[in-house]
C-alpha cells in the first residue's frame, strides 16, 4: 500500500520545479541527519541539532527541512556517481542508486522520519515532488540524455523501481547484500518486460 502510494505520487510530478540550496541549508542539514538520531523529526529537533538559525534557513517548517533534506541526497548522489562507468545504462542506474544508500546507511531511521513527515497527507505535493526530483536525479547521474516520451515513460518504470528499493532498504537495509539482490531482481523485472514489449511490436531489443 505504502509503495503503491508513493509511487503515485511520484509519477503525478515527473518535472519538478529545481528547490533552492545554499551552503548554510546543506550542512544545518547534514548535522540534522547525524545528530537526530531516533527522534521525530520536528522543528525543535532541527533547532537542537542544527542550531537557533534554523527557523531563519527553513521558514517552510519540518515539511520543508525534510524536502531539503532529500534534495541534498540527491545531490550527493550524482557527486558519488560521477567516476563511475559503465557501457551499460542500467549498471549505471543501479549504482546510482546503492551509492545513495550505501551513503545514507549510517542515519537510516532519520531518513524514514524524514519521509514520514512528507506522507502526511497534507505534504502530498512536496512529497511527489521530491521522490520525481530524486528519480530525475538517478537518471541524470547515470548520464541519460533522452527527451519527449522517451523521458516521461523511463522515469515512469523507474519510479516503482526507486520506491520499492527505498522502502526495502528502509525495512532490511541492515544487509546491504540483501537490498542489492533486491534491485537487481526489480531492475532484471524491468528489463524482461522490455524485450517483450519490444518484441511484440516487432522493435530490436
């Protein structure tokens, strides 16, 4: 149900505005991941953690410090992501993918408290915007380039994908073996469905 709806949500925004960063925001935010620790994600926690300015860098309240939050992820990501190469998209996409979660390992129950705060239903618009902008994001750091339906329908596929993972990870990502397995097992779904398709339509796959 969770993935069901999380996967709807991303799909109903796949072009997202960009979201504003700034140094300051950046590492009020990377305090927050590694000093909040087990706790509810909550204005006096980012102040606690982050500092007495915090009201001043995120005037949108928790909702926002959460969306920003997922926004620098995926920026690191595509940081992480550029030395590595592969002649194959989809390698490409699966590591950008475990390098996100391979780097967010340490502070996994922040990460779900964070996503909590954008399930509330009155965040459905932050939180679509923010799983389409990260889905965009696997897609750029694994270097694609496609335009038109072609854009609309990978990030479509690849939003199930991302999602399914995410909240696997979030679950099990004890074992990072397991959570690789995972994917790959998705990404290896995908990829069958694609060779029929194109089969059926008679297109070289």
């Amino acid at each position: 149900m969770i993935g069901s709806f999380l996967t709807a949500s991303a799909a109903s925004c796949l072009l997202p505005p960009a979201l504003d960063h700034s140094p300051a925001r950046d590492a009020a935010l990377r305090r927050m991941m590694q000093g909040a620790g087990q706790r509810e994600w909550s204005m006096a926690t980012v102040r606690q953690v982050a500092g007495d300015d915090a009201d001043l860098l995120f005037p949108g309240g928790i909702a926002e410090v959460a969306e920003a939050y997922f926004d620098l992820a995926d920026r690191d990501m595509q940081a992480a992501a550029h030395g590595f190469h592969s002649r194959k998209l989809s390698r490409r996409v699966r590591a950008a993918i475990m390098f996100r979660l391979h780097d967010a390992s340490g502070y996994r129950p922040a990460v779900r408290h964070a996503l909590s705060v954008l399930m509330v239903p009155g965040h459905a618009r932050l939180l679509a915007r923010s799983l389409a902008r990260s889905v965009n994001a696997i897609w750029a750091a694994a270097g694609d380039d496609s335009q038109g339906v072609t854009y609309l329908t990978k990030r479509a596929s690849l939003t199930g994908i991302y999602v399914s993972t995410l909240l696997f990870w979030l679950a099990r990502g004890g074992n990072m073996a397991t959570v690789e397995e995972f994917l790959d097992r998705r990404l290896a779904d995908i990829a069958r469905i694609t060779r029929l398709k194109n089969r059926l339509m008679g297109r070289p796959f």
